[in-house]
C-alpha cells in the first residue's frame, strides 16, 4: 500500500517522498532521484532558480506517481543530461519531454545517446519562451513537444518535408 512521508530537505523546507512497499522491498523515492540527479527543490516563495533548482513539487510528484520511477528518471535524463539546458526543470517543458517519452519509448530505449545529442543542440529555454508567444493557440507544454518530435523524428529517421519548392 503506498504511503506519502513528509520529510525536510535541508534549505527546501518540508517535502513530499514517495514510498511503496513491494515485497518486503522499498522501492526508490522520487527525491532519492531528485538527489541523485542534483536537483533541489524550492519553495514556491523562491524568487529565482538556478541551475538543477525547481519550483515544481506537485507536478513533479504527480509524473513519479502516474508513471513510475523509470520514467521520472528517464525525463530528468534528456532535459538534465542534455548540454546547457541544466535550468530547464519548468512544467512546460517537462510535460513536453515526458509526453514524447510516452509516445515513442522506442527512440529512447534504442537511442538514448541519439536523443541526448538531439537535445544537446536545442536551447530548452529559448523555445520555451518562443512558444509563449503563441498561448492562445496552443498550451506551451503541447508546441514543445511538437517541435521537439520533428527534431527527434528527423534523427531517428523521419523524413517529412512540408514546404513547397519555389520555382
């Protein structure tokens, strides 16, 4: 049966930890994770972050809930391990990773290293801010993803061409 802990992370204040006993075995926490990957959790009164720092708690919480600890540290992998995009832990871009994750499992159990180097040349920040321009046709978490999947399809070998040739 799954149980919820409150416990303190040193500057962060109190957090949440998820534990669920599987036979006789604790499985890994979502701030064991956190931990392990370097990532500090904030509290909402936090003016700014920084690197690796975050203020998403709950939708953090909710991702290793709804689809495990495999996951959550697939998605910290291609946003955190992806070159320059250590400040990108924000919900939009989360959401975007995790979705494409979901979808095409394939592209990263065959090509993680592929994916990384696909990432490793996007600015996860910069399309975060240029897709905010455009809210009130698309959620910002739902373009991401698009424009991540044509990057990613191209490498993992999609070859869509949507432009017309001009005579």
């Amino acid at each position: 049966m799954p149980t919820t802990a409150m416990v303190n992370t040193s500057q962060s204040g109190t957090r949440w930890a998820q534990s669920t006993a599987a036979a006789g075995k604790e499985t890994e926490t979502a701030q064991a994770i956190l931990r392990e990957f370097g990532v500090e959790l904030l509290p909402s009164t936090a003016k700014k972050t920084r690197p690796r720092q975050t203020y998403m708690d709950a939708k953090l919480r909710t991702l290793f809930d709804r689809h495990g600890s495999d996951h959550f540290r697939d998605v910290l992998t291609a946003i955190l391990e992806s070159e320059g995009n250590e400040d990108a832990l924000v919900a939009p871009i989360v959401a975007a990773v995790s979705s494409l994750l979901r979808a095409h499992p394939r592209w990263w159990r065959d090509g993680a290293s592929t994916w990384l180097e696909v990432m490793d040349g996007i600015d996860l920040l910069a399309l975060h801010a240029a897709v905010r321009t455009n809210l009130a046709a698309v959620p910002a978490d739902k373009a991401i993803a698009a424009h991540l999947h044509l990057e990613l399809a191209r490498a993992f070998g999609g070859e869509w061409e949507w432009r017309r040739a001009l005579a």
